[in-house]
C-alpha cells in the first residue's frame, strides 16, 4: 500500500501508508516508481504480518 502524488513538474513521490516513511521523491516514470516501493522492506508491514499469522494459529488452535 503505497501514497503516490504528483509533484508540479509531472514527477512523483510515493510513500509507504504502513511506516508512513517516503520511499522516493521527484520519480519520473512508473516502473521506476514499482521499483523502488518494491525495494521497500517495511517493518510495520512484515509485523502487522506476523500479528495476522499469529492470530490465525490463535484461533485455529482454539477449535480443536
Ligand atoms: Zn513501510
């Protein structure tokens, strides 16, 4: 999940919604902008990941 706006000479900044960290500033195209967020390894994603995994062991666990 990504926030991308467009700066006024027509170029791009995309910033992360998860650690709300800018990824990159003034981006001219975008493959180059699916690139660098895809560079991005976010904290807050992989832990908001690990919680939803846990939680989904929680409750299978919990049915038996
Ligand atoms: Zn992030």
């Amino acid at each position: 999940m990504y926030n991308r706006t467009q700066n006024e000479n027509g170029t791009y900044n995309t910033r992360c919604l998860y650690c709300l960290l800018t990824i990159a500033t003034s981006v001219e195209t975008d493959e180059d902008l699916q690139r660098l967020e895809a560079q991005h390894i976010c904290p807050e994603r992989a832990l908001s990941e690990l919680l939803a995994k846990e939680s989904a062991i929680v409750a299978h666990a919990s049915r038996n």
